[in-house]
C-alpha cells in the first residue's frame, strides 16, 4: 500500500480508496432505501415483548493478570478496562479463574451457596433476583457447583446495562486441563434484554430481535485490534454503487481521540468482506471511504479523522456468506512524525527504533535532493550551540536516504540531504543554531525494509573553551576558575566510569620533548585560604558540545600532593597519580608526551559554586626548542620549510597550539630564528 502513501515534500497525504463514479443523490437514495427498512425493523422491535440476546462467540481468556474484559451488551473486549467501554465482566488470573466485576454486577454462586466466586451452573439455573452474587476465584472440584477441567462450565452473572437497570444473563466456558490454560474460553453469552427478568442457563430465546444500525449497544471499534460480534441473520444489505453490494452491513461506532489518519482492515481474516466507513448511520449519511482487497479476500479503507467527530465503520460479506463471529477487524494510525513519542538525538550515537509498517514516504525537494525518502521516520533533534555538526547513519550499514527539516509539519524547509555518502548509507555536514531540528531517515526504496533498531550519530562542533584554550608553557600557569563551564570526563581507564569536572578551565600544550610528564595543581585554594578540591583531565581530542572528555589520564583526589600528608585534595597526573588510591584516584599517566602534539588540559573543580585558583604546574623532561620541527638543534630554514608546508593544516608547525598552522606560528619560529 505504500505506494499509495507517497507525497510531495510536506503536503497533507492524500487520502486513498474514496467512493468513485457514484453521485451523492444517487448514494443517497440507497441509504434512504437501507435505512428504510432498519427502521421499519425498529418499529416491530418497539412494539415487540422483550427478548432474550444470544451470541455464540469465541473469546479466548488470557492467563495473566489482566485476562479479558467484556461489555456484554456490545460484545465488546480487550485486555483493559480502560479500552472496553462499560465493561461489565473481567474473567483473569495466571494461577486461577477469577471474576472481577464492574460496580452493581456480580457472578451468580451455585444455588444454595452465599459465599465465594460464581458456581457451575446446571442448564435450566434460573438466574435472576433470588441467586447470590459474588466474585474471586472459582472452586475447581466434584462437588455440585464446582468446576470441572476439560469441560464445558456454564455461569450466571447481572450486570448494570446502558439502561441504568439491572439484567440477568448466563454464559458457556470452556475450560481445558488445566484451570489457567491457554485455551480456556467462552463461547456462548446471552442475556435478558428487559430490566430486572430473570433468564434461565441455555436459553437462548427466540432470535436476537431487530438489528438496528445506529443501536447504542453495537459494538464499538477502538484504535488497536477489534474482536467484533457480527450478526448475520435478520439485517440488511448496503449497496455502495461502485464499491460493490455489502451484504449484511454491520455498523460500529468509531471516534477517533487525535486528528489523524487511519487503516481499518480485515486483511488478517478469513472470509470475503467489504468495508466502509460512513459519517453517520442516517439516510443522509455520506461515504468517506470504502474498500479495497488486500491478502486472500480481506477489506481495507483509509480514513481522515477529526478528533471526537463520530464515525460508523460497515462491515459485511462480498459473496452474501455469513461471516465468522467475532470477526477481527484492525484499526491502524498512520505514523505521525511530530508525535512525542518519537525517539529523540542525542549528541552521540543513539540507536532508534524504525516504523516500517506505517511511515509514509516523503519527496524531498529543495537543496539539490529531488528523491524519496521511503517509510520516513522522523526524529527530534535540538541543538545544544551553533556550529557545524555532522549527522549520519555510517555505522548502521544500511541503504539510507536522510534528510534535515526545521519542522514536522506543513511549511518545514529542507536545510540538508543525502543519499550516498557513507557506502550505501548517509551523511550530512550542516551549519545548526539552538533550535529543534527533525532528522528524517527512510529507505532508498519501496521495497527496503531497514531494519530496525537503526545507530543514528550525531557529532556536535568541538567545545569552544576547548577550541579558544590557553597554550600552557613548560612549568607554572597560574589559573582562576571563574566560569560557569561543566564537563563530563573518561574517569577510569577502562573508560567505564564518568566524573563531571565544574568551572573548567581549559589549555593546550605542545610538549617541546618526548617523554615522561607530570601535571599538579597542588597549592590551589578556593575562597583565598582554604584548599581547594580540584579536578584534573589530559587527552588528545578537544570534545564536541556535549560529549565526554575522552581523557588519557584523571585525578580528582591525590594523597601526596604536596606535603606528604593524607586527605589532600588537590590533583596530581603522573605514572601513578601521586599515590591516589581508592574512588576518587582516577587513572595515571601510563604513556609518554610526543613532542610536537597538541595536548588538552581541562583544570576543575568539584564544586560549581567555589572559585578556585592556583597553578597548573607542568613538569618533564628538558625541553627542546618547539620550534625546531625537524629536530636538528637548530631553528631554522628548514625548519620554515616544513612550517610553510603544512600551512593552515593541524600541523607539524602548530606552534600556539590552536589546532591550526597560521600567522601567529609563523612569528613563533621566526622570533626563535637561529636559536
């Protein structure tokens, strides 16, 4: 069906399956015709006695702890009460049989019996006024009145009906060998349909009355799977002129609880059937939609609704046969991309579950795209800062075709797209502000199928402080940590663990000689006098907008970092963190500084309300000249050489350390000329 869905880029998705060729006043005469005759039979039913309602069903009753609910005047169930409209009965249990009832409705126990859950009742138990009435689990035995595994065991039960009265009825259950088995079910209901007259167990009384269409007790269709009762006897024919003649034409009252677009279908069952859906149950009732075929003889219909407008879905036999009661009847919505439920980007890789089933396929136009994203899921992203961000689905392997909106809605505007950028998969590069963004990620065709979940990653614009940082010379760099600045950071070398670092302040550092350095910021204070809790990181990479700081080594707590003594909380990096042992020691220094490399420093605090300052103090082997690139003792022409040569690249030459070989590194090795 999806190839009907497609849609030019954020149109409103037309609607498939309209009536066609058929005149309203045409339709319209039929209808009077159909609804001519259910009134005529509302008429004898309004001068017509009471009757008994009967209906053989086959209601499976799950063995869990919501088991199965059911609205006996609509034959209506689910497994919630708050999706079965007025239930009145709720037979459950994983360990049991046990009857829960709604208020004023209670099950009929074994005559005789004033205690305990309903009994098993002999055919011809009156069930009315006199019984006594109960709930909880059934007694399963010989005695009378037990219930027998591996048979058929009949109930009683009264229940409050639409009318605010009470009514008697009597039901048929099947249970297996076992009284919580999977098959246990029922199979017939029935009950009195005047107020407070009592009904004998079996009676099935004389037909199930005049079938009218607009009958508050029909079932009702939920969003969701539909187990519906479906008359077959005593009930008219509906003629839809090119939709074909609907043979028996049930009607079930749907009201839809958003504005929205649905499937309604039968395609899962078994028998031919039509379907359509009406905006009312009148003879100046309008067609909205009627069937097509789909699987062996199902029905499907697509339906717009506003939300709270009542609709009426017909369903009926193609061929006149009768229809298997309860007949299955599913009400699909379509995907909704602004729906909040919808997972949400984060600033890393987040793995996405995919709707493949009702997604609709979007044409992208606009920044050189003009494809189709098919099954187009729609995912909620809000950027953290401006700046460039790259979004991709590389590491998922799949066909993707991606595409970034600034909404979900009527009027978005494509600001990125891609279909191969990664392989078969997709990548985009695109300048972002703080606001929300919609990433739409589909097949490459109809017949793609992602699978589902789909890696999704997001790679934010470096840090700025981290960008902007201080170079840090060999030796002391007094700080004052004065910013607002928080920072997640790798806190254990297995990187298992993260500490959150605040007001940090960063720094790069080119190492003038390779080897074995040490890092401390013992000494700080917080306040003027007090010692300060400091916390210290190094790596290699300056991370992006909300990510961690994947640190080479991180002290929070170092014992020995200045005076010897124990409970110092200042922090000290080298081989072995100056002694720091236990949650707060971090992970060492395991590795030596390269000359030439840009490190990144990040020097924090525990507290993010305490002002800190102090010294980093950088400490290691003797320095050379950073400015001798080639090594040779001398700073000089060739040295200027290989500076020129990886002019604004992150070097060899980067002498300032702002990741970038420009200007200012130019000066630095000529003010170093000769030396």
């Amino acid at each position: 069906m999806h190839a009907d869905r497609s849609f030019p880029f954020l149109e409103e998705p037309r609607i498939s399956h309209q009536l066609r060729h058929e005149t309203r006043a045409t339709f319209a005469t039929r209808l009077t015709r159909h609804f001519t005759v259910a009134a005529a039979s509302t008429v004898i039913a309004s001068t017509a006695s009471a009757y008994v309602q009967y209906s053989a069903v086959n209601w499976t009753v799950p063995a869990n702890i919501d088991g199965l609910y059911i609205n006996v005047e609509t034959l209506a169930t689910g497994s919630a009460g708050s999706a079965v409209a007025g239930w009145d009965i709720n037979p459950y249990s994983a360990t049991s049989l046990t009857w829960f009832n709604a208020t004023g409705t209670g099950m009929m126990r074994y005559p005789g019996v004033t205690t305990g859950s309903a009994g098993n009742l002999a055919l011809g138990t009156l069930v009315g006024s006199a019984g006594s009435y109960g709930s909880g689990a059934v007694v399963v035995g010989s005695a009378a009145g037990n219930w027998q595994l591996n048979s058929v065991n009949r109930f009683g039960f009264r229940f409050v009906g639409s009318d605010g009265q009470t009514h008697y009825g009597w039901g048929s259950f099947e249970i297996p060998a076992t009284i919580n088995g999977a098959t246990r079910r029922i199979t017939e209901i029935a009950w009195e349909t005047a107020p407070g007259v009592a009904i004998t167990v079996g009676d099935v009384g004389g037909g199930s009355g005049p079938y009218d269409p607009c009958a508050v007790t029909n079932p009702v269709a939920n969003v969701g799977s539909n187990s519906l009762f479906v008359r077959n006897t005593d009930i008219a024919d509906l003629d839809l002129g090119a939709c074909g003649l609907l043979y028996k034409a049930n009607y079930y009252k749907f009201v839809s609880p958003t504005t929205r677009t649905y499937d309604i279908s039968t395609c899962e069952g078994a028998g031919s059937t039509i379907l359509a859906v009406l905006d009312d149950c009148s003879s100046t009732a309008n067609v909205v939609s009627c069937g097509e075929s789909c699987g062996a003889a199902g029905s499907t219909v697509t339906l717009s609704a506003t939300a709270g407008v009542t609709y009426y879905i017909v369903l009926g036999s193609s061929d006149g046969a009768d229809l298997a009661t309860p007949y299955g009847v599913q009400v699909t919505p379509w995907y909704d991309p602004c729906a909040t439920s919808n997972p949400t980007l984060g600033n890393a890789t987040t793995t996405v579950a995919l709707n493949t089933t009702t997604a609709q396929d979007l044409v992208v136009g606009g920044k050189g795209c003009g494809f189709t994203i098919y099954d187009a899921n729609y995912f909620r992203y809000t950027a953290p800062t401006a700046g460039t961000y790259t979004i991709d689905t590389c590491s998922s392997a799949q066909d993707t075709r991606i595409a970034l909106l600034d909404g979900c809605g009527a009027g978005a505007n494509v600001l990125a797209c891609n279909d191969n950028s990664c392989g078969a998969s997709s990548s985009i590069t695109v300048e972002l502000t703080t606001a929300t963004y919609y990433l739409v990620v589909g097949g490459a065709s109809p017949k793609s199928q992602l699978t589902s979940p789909l890696d999704v990653t997001v790679v934010p614009p470096p840090i700025e402080a981290c960008v902007n940082a201080a170079p840090a010379i060999f030796g002391d760099n007094p700080f004052t940590n004065n910013g607002p600045v928080a920072q997640t950071v790798k806190s254990n070398a297995a990187g298992t663990t993260t500490a959150t670092m605040q007001r940090v302040v960063w720094y790069t550092f080119v190492p003038g000689a390779t080897g074995a350095y040490s890092l401390r910021t013992c000494g700080a204070v917080s306040s003027g006098t007090a010692a300060a809790d400091t916390m210290l990181a190094i790596g290699t990479v300056c991370p992006t907008v909300g990510s961690r700081f994947e640190a080479i080594a991180f002290n929070d707590d170092a014992p020995n970092c200045s005076s010897g003594g124990t409970g110092n909380l200042a922090s000290f990096i080298d081989a072995t963190n100056n002694g720091a042992t236990g949650s707060y020691a971090g992970f060492p220094l395991t590795q030596d500084l390269i000359a030439g490399q840009t490190y990144y420093i990040a020097v924090g605090s525990f507290s993010a309300t305490t002002n800190l300052s102090g010294t980093l103090v950088i400490d290691g082997p003797p320095q050379g000249n950073p400015a001798d690139l080639d090594g040779d003792g001398t700073v000089g022409a060739a040295d200027l050489s290989l500076l020129l040569a990886a002019w604004g690249t992150a070097g060899p030459g980067d002498l300032d350390g702002d990741g970038d070989v420009g200007a200012a590194d130019l000066s630095i090795l000529l003010a170093a000329w000769g030396t």
